[in-house]
C-alpha cells in the first residue's frame, strides 16, 4: 500500500520548504532561524521513522 519513496518525497518536500522558509526570510533581527530549523529537522526524522516503520511491517 505505502511505497518507500512516497516516505521520501515526503521528508525531502518538508525539508525543502524549510529550507526555502530560511533563505526567502532575509537576514537581520526578525529572522526565524528557530522554525527554519524546526522545519528541516521535521522532514528530516518524519523521512527516517516512514521507512522505519514500514521496514518493520515487511511492506518494504
């Protein structure tokens, strides 16, 4: 039902938009280094426990 690469695609778009969010914001005072970072890490872990999870119901 669920493919590994969805898992991917997944995790890469997430860390993609905070990465996107980090550089569009500017630099200076009012930038948010904190959601920025919060954003990649995000995709990163949701990325690595997908394929966990589906490694460990034998789906992969």
């Amino acid at each position: 039902m669920f493919a590994w690469r969805n898992a991917i695609f997944a995790g890469i778009a997430v860390t993609v938009v905070g990465v996107a969010y980090w550089l569009l914001q500017g630099h200076g005072e009012t930038m948010d280094r904190t959601g920025a970072t919060m954003l990649i890490s995000l995709g990163a872990a949701m990325a690595f426990v997908f394929i966990i999870l589906l490694r460990g119901t034998r789906e992969l």
